[in-house]
C-alpha cells in the first residue's frame, strides 16, 4: 500500500467521523478544512479534531496479522475507537442492464454515444459531485453535474458534504464511495438520478447504509448489540456447515490457524462491499427499500398509433432530420438524439450537429481513440509499428475515427471481427481484499491493464487505413479518407468490447490476454502466483493441447477470456453482440474448468459466420447437435475454446498451412469427410498430405502433426492427424479436431512477410 493512498482515506474517514451523524457538520466546515489540509502534520491539525484523526491513526495501525479471539478482546484493545459512536456511510452503485441501453440501436454512432453516456456520467459527472477533476475533464464539463446539483432541492446540501476523498473508485461503471451517515440516501438517490437525467431510458442502482469506526477493519458486527456479535470461537464450532462454508469460503484445512486465516479473510472491509452488493441486487429487482422510494418501475416513453415513431420503432419521434444534415433521414425520440449527438461529439465530428435543437447538452469526454492516439505519443516504438505519423500521408488530412461498420471492414475484404473481453478469477480475488486502501489499488490496477492491453494489441497488429470502394451511398464521400480502423465501444474496469477488422482479430485477441497478464506481473506480488510442483515445460504440455516449442511460467493469478466472432460487417449488431457473449461465457467455463487443474491463464473461444450462415439455437446446442458424432469413439469437429498459448499456436498453424500450398479445395474436401468417422479422415488427410512436396510435407508435420496431433500415449508413435485424444472422466477418449477452425479461419489470418519476420528477430536478438 502507497502512503498516498494511506493518506487519502485517512482524510476520508477523519472528515466523516468529523462531519458527524447530522446533515450539519458538529464542527465548522473551515475546521473540517483546515483538517484535511494539516491531515499530516498533527501540531498543525486543529485542536477540535485532533482526537478524531488519531483514532483514525490508530485503525490504520492495526496490521492484517491482527486475530483477535473475541469480541471483548477487541472492545478492550481499542476501547477508544470501541465507543465512537459517529458512524460512516458507504454508497455502491452504478448503470445496470448497460447492453441493453447500449445495442438498442444497430446504428454504430448511437451505440457509441450511449457508451459514451454511460462513461461520462461514471468517470466525469459522478467524480464531480466529489468535487474531483482530472486534468483532462475541461472545467464547463466539470461544473454541469455540480450546478445540476445545486438546482436539486433535496440534494444540494451534498456540494459541501462530498470531498474528493471520499471516492474508494469510480471505474467499471460502478462507484464505491465513503460520505457522511447522514447522507447515504441523498448520494444514493442522485446517482441513480443523474443517470436518469442524462440518458432517459438507461438503468440505474444505487444503495447505502452506515457502519461503526471498527468495521472497516473487522466487518460486520451486530447492530444494535455489537457485544453479542458471532465471533471465531462460533466459527471454530460451526465452520462445516454448508450455509457458514458459502459465507466465509470453502474448507481446505480444518486446522485452528486456518480456520482463523479464513474467518479474518471474510471479517474485513470486504464484508461491507458484500453488504451492500447485496442491497444493490435486491433493490435492482425491485424489492422495497427503508427509507427510499422504489425504482421498480422501469423509465417509460409514451407512444401513439398517429405519431411517428423513431428509428427504433421504440418511442415517439420528437426531430425529424433530413437527409441532407445527416446524409439521411432520421426520426430522432430525445434518448436517441442524445446517443446521435454523443456519438458525433465523441468522434470529435462537432462541424455537423447544427441538425440538433433540443435542450441538452452532451458534456465532452475523450474518446478511445483519442486516449489511444495519446497512447501512442508515449511509446514512438508502437507508434512506428502502427505506422501513425507515416510520411506517406504528409500533406493529407488527418487520421479520423471509423463512422461505421463497413468502414472498419474496409481493411479487410467486408469482415469485422467482435472481441468481448471479461476479467477471469476476480471475484475470488476481490474476496481476499481486506481494506479500502487495497480495493481502490486493485481498482487503479486492474483499469490499467485493460486499458494498457487494448491499446497495445492494437497499435502492434494495426495500422491506418485508407478508405476504398465504400458501397453505402451516405458514406461514399469519404473515399480515400484516412481512419483508424477499429473502434472501442467500452472499456470498463475489466471488461472490454471492441470491433477490429477480421484479417487480425486472432492476433489483437492474444496480444490482449496476453500484455493483460504482464502489466499485472509487473505490480510487484500483488497478483503472483508460486508454482509449486511442476517445472514450466511440463506445466504447459499439462495444460495445453498445443506442444510448445518455448514457454514461461504463468505467474499471474488474474486472466482474461474472451470471444471472438468473425462475420460480414452486415450481420446486425445486436445479433453478433449476443453470439460474441455467448462465446465470452463458454471461454470462461472453460477457464473456470482449467483453473481446477491450477491453470490460470486466459483463454478464447471463436466462431466464423463466414461457413455458419445463421445460428437460430445457441452456440453450445449448434456444437452438441451439428458438429459432435455419438457413438465409440465420441468424435468433436471443433476444439474451441482455447487457451491463449493454443491460440498462438493455432495462428502460427493457419500460416504454415497456407505456407504448404496445400490446396484449397482439398482443405475444404478434408473438413467434409471428418464426420465420416475418424479413419476415414485420417486416411484422406495423409492421402492429400503425400501429394505435396516434400518442403510443403515438413511444414505440416512441423506446425499441425507433431504440434497438435502427437498421441497422448508417449510410447505411441502413431499419427492421428487430423485428430487430437482426449482421455474423458468415465475413461473413454474422445476425438477432437482444429481442422474445421483452420479451414474458418484460413481466410482471417496473414502471412508473415519476410520483413516482419526480420523486424521480430531482430528484436528477440535486442531484447532475450
């Protein structure tokens, strides 16, 4: 833990115990900032607080090591801080349902104008209300949600109450946030406010409660008789029951030391987020709320048969625009001009907005791609490879972002590519969080490695693309235009959705999972993890269907899983989105699989639309019906999901397949015969392989036969091509095959040119 962050939420609860139970401060509001300011300097502290900082002092010098057997031992070792009878309010809460308000719309500007909604209210709006401002949110923007609250009758009062420090984090979409007791309802309702005010339609959650000065070191003690709380020696009697286990973690040692390790893990400052996680998923579901008004009723627009519809055909047309403000016709209800308008001003298109003439404004907030062109200004190494400032394009204009689909699918051949990216083991991570110190540093870290891992993959397997033979009429006069071409629909604490041209998805997929790891590596142990039993080589053979010819250690607990689908830049968006959600869910089920055999890697599950013309099922029920053979043995024509080494692997075998010359219609002849049962297909593929020559030979057997296809018996030295056993539960083996992937994925995959294989070397030679 840093000293600043120390500092910081030693303010933050100095000034709420400060602050007291009321809505008006017990003490002056210049005391409370003369308190703040002289946080450090106990002589210059004034002397009406001074008590209560170091109560604050004391809580902070109680160690993580300290297991109090009971109750009474922590009433009598802290007495002073026992009877501090100021309690503190803690606030959780955020956008629910965001896909929802998001892919509304198949329109890409108004589904980036809702995600930039959403992201403005999360990390410029609310930090606001704090009075917290980034040096990149301009001052206009930053005084909107303060003088909004100001006109709030209920809610003004909060301007004064409300201190930068008091924020544990606001990334992800979500807020956690400390602030007077009195206060907790009023910071609660104006957060789901405000998202409300800003977006109409979106959903929004947020709850509260108050705690004592000791529960942000040992959790929840009992209410209204804090002596009779459940303490160890009832755990020690009551661990191994199923209810007590799914609350305080499962079993692995009964030992006393154990037993106290896993009590303490639960009884921390983690218990009051669960709290209030708690809360916010009853009162989402429209559950009644002491002291609050319902939000069970979702935001309602009101339609009629004789009035205009929007583009959505979902609420009532309130600005119709015509074709030529916005190269076509647009029947505008107010959520979805506001999405239009946020749209455009993300993508800094600000020449063409005169269209818009209802009361509200958009506020501004940095779009990815400018973060990711600031990005580039930081590291000249990336922003060589992505080619930015390339002296081809001297005398042009600038680079702009992509303003739709067909745009990015310009750079390859009419294919974007969906990549759904989402955190693996966090939620067990976060259970070992103990203090707010560690929850906004994991908080900072882990928004980091997203962000870091995006920009990285991107500028490393992309470069800026010059438009050519656009089809859409509206779109046509940006021929020859210069985009960047990608977009980031949102980036939010762990999770990440972007669109990428097809031709390097595969690539941009691994080198996000992958960087993702190795900035979390760097954080010094923070996120390690120790193997214990098996060297590295014999680590990754165990885990991997891939052999590999080099590999490292895993040493980082928390991964990414991702799904990716390739399909034409036509197929509608909230129909890719739901199919790239379902491949993120079984990528994770398969990492949650692995994990049981200590693998903690990520891992990537991918589906082609391109031979898959619809799925009308989902994809788990088109797998089990369409591409499994019942029967002995079990054959599976796909091997998805993989692991992100099997993913780097799989693209080095697309490229020496293609490398072989082996010709295409035989490849597809092959992936038609592998349901004709497993000999047959072995005999057609050796049938085909003894055709090419002998070069073309070596490269199959190198980066397909002996890489992915070796049996699993080492004293075996038979081939399987184009099959790979896998030993079942139940001692049956299953086949499985990458040939139907490689096929897919034949067309989405480049080449090295020589050049670029040279560039690698050379690099490898500078930096082993």
């Amino acid at each position: 833990m840093t000293e600043n962050l120390r500092k910081r939420f030693k303010i933050a609860l100095s000034w709420c115990l400060a602050w007291g139970n009321e809505k008006e401060p017990q003490f002056p509001l210049d005391i409370l900032c003369q308190m703040k300011t002289a946080i450090d300097n106990p002589q210059n502290v004034p002397l009406e607080v001074r008590d209560i900082v170091k109560q604050v002092e004391t809580l902070q010098t109680i160690t993580e090591d300290d297991y109090p057997e009971t109750i009474d031992e922590i009433k009598q070792k802290w007495r002073e801080l026992w009877e501090q009878e100021t309690r503190i309010g803690l606030v959780y809460g955020g956008a629910t349902k965001i896909k929802q308000y998001v892919f509304e719309s198949e329109n890409l500007m108004e589904i980036r104008g809702a995600s930039a909604i959403l992201d403005r209210i999360n990390l410029v709006d609310i930090p606001a209300f704090f009075g917290d401002r980034s040096s990149e949110v301009d001052i206009a923007d930053y005084q909107a949600p303060r003088d909004w609250l100001k006109q709030e009758p209920q809610l003004s009062a909060l301007l004064d109450a409300l201190i930068p420090e008091l924020i544990v984090y606001s990334t992800g979409g979500n807020v956690l946030a400390f602030c007077p007791a009195a206060y907790v309802n009023d910071l609660a309702d104006a957060i789901e406010k405000r998202y409300t005010h800003e977006t109409i339609t979106a959903n929004s959650c947020a709850v509260g409660d108050t705690f004592r000065l000791l529960e942000i070191r040992f959790g929840l003690f009992q209410r209204d008789n804090p002596e009779s709380t459940n303490w160890l020696a009832w755990y020690r009697q009551n661990y191994a029951k199923p209810l007590i286990q799914s609350y305080f973690g499962k079993i692995e040692s009964s030992t006393p030391d154990e037993l106290k390790k896993l009590f303490y893990q639960r009884k921390s400052f983690n218990e009051l987020a669960g709290k209030l996680a708690v809360k916010f998923n009853q009162r989402r579901s429209g559950n009644e709320t002491s002291n609050r008004s319902s939000r069970r009723y979702p935001p309602m627009l009101e339609t009629h048969p004789y009035l205009k519809r929007d583009n959505n055909d979902r609420a009532s047309s309130v600005l119709h625009v015509e074709p030529d403000a916005l190269a076509k016709e647009h029947w505008f209800s107010e959520p979805l001009a506001r999405k239009y308008l946020m749209g455009q001003t993300t993508k800094r298109d600000k020449q063409n907005q005169h269209w818009y003439t209802l009361d509200w404004q958009p506020g501004y907030i940095d779009s990815w791609v400018k973060k990711f062109e600031e990005f580039l200004e930081k590291h000249p190494d990336l922003n060589s490879q992505y080619d930015f400032e390339s002296e081809k394009r001297n005398g042009e204009e600038k680079i702009t972002e992509s303003r739709n689909l067909e745009e990015i699918a310009n750079a390859s051949d009419g294919f974007i590519s969906f990549i759904y990216a989402d955190g693996n083991n966090m939620g067990g991570f976060i259970q070992k969080i103990k203090t707010p110190e560690d929850y906004r540093q994991f908080s900072e870290d882990i928004f980091e490695a997203t962000e870091q891992s995006v920009y990285y993959a991107l500028a490393k397997n992309l470069h800026p693309h010059k438009l050519k033979d656009i089809k859409k009429p509206e779109s046509q006069k940006r021929h020859k235009k210069w985009v960047h071409p990608f977009e980031i629909i949102t980036i939010g604490g762990d999770d990440v959705l972007l669109i990428v041209p097809a031709n390097k998805a595969l690539e941009i997929a691994r080198d996000i999972g992958d960087k993702f790891e190795e900035i979390l590596e760097s954080k010094k142990d923070r996120y390690a993890i120790h193997p214990e039993s098996h060297d590295e080589f014999v680590g990754y053979c165990f885990y991997h269907r891939y052999i590999p010819q080099k590999s490292r250690v895993l040493k980082c607990e928390l991964s990414t899983s991702m799904g990716v689908l390739i399909s034409s830049y036509d197929t509608p968006i909230y129909y890719a989105e739901n199919l790239t959600n379902q491949l993120l869910k079984s990528a994770k089920k398969t990492a949650k699989k692995l994990k049981e055999s200590g693998y903690h890697g990520g891992t990537v599950d991918i589906l082609t639309l391109k031979s898959v013309t619809m799925i009308s099922s989902n994809i788990t029920e088109f797998r089990d019906d369409g591409l499994t053979k019942l029967g002995k043995p079990k054959l599976k024509l796909y091997a998805a999901p993989y692991t992100l080494y099997e993913l780097d692997g799989l693209i080095q075998t697309v490229r020496a397949l293609k490398e072989s010359e082996f010709p295409r219609s035989q490849i597809y002849q092959i992936r038609s015969l592998l349901d004709r049962g497993k000999r047959t297909a072995i005999l057609n593929y050796l049938y085909f392989r003894s055709r090419l020559k002998d070069k073309q030979q070596d490269l199959l057997k190198e980066h397909f036969e002996a890489a992915w296809c070796k049996p699993k018996d080492t004293n075996n030295n038979g081939n399987l091509a184009p099959w790979m056993s896998i030993k079942e539960k139940n001692g049956l083996t299953t086949y499985e095959t990458i040939w139907r992937e490689l096929v897919d994925l034949y067309p989405f995959v480049e080449v090295e040119t020589h050049a670029e294989t040279q560039a690698e070397t050379q690099s490898e030679v500078a930096n082993p």
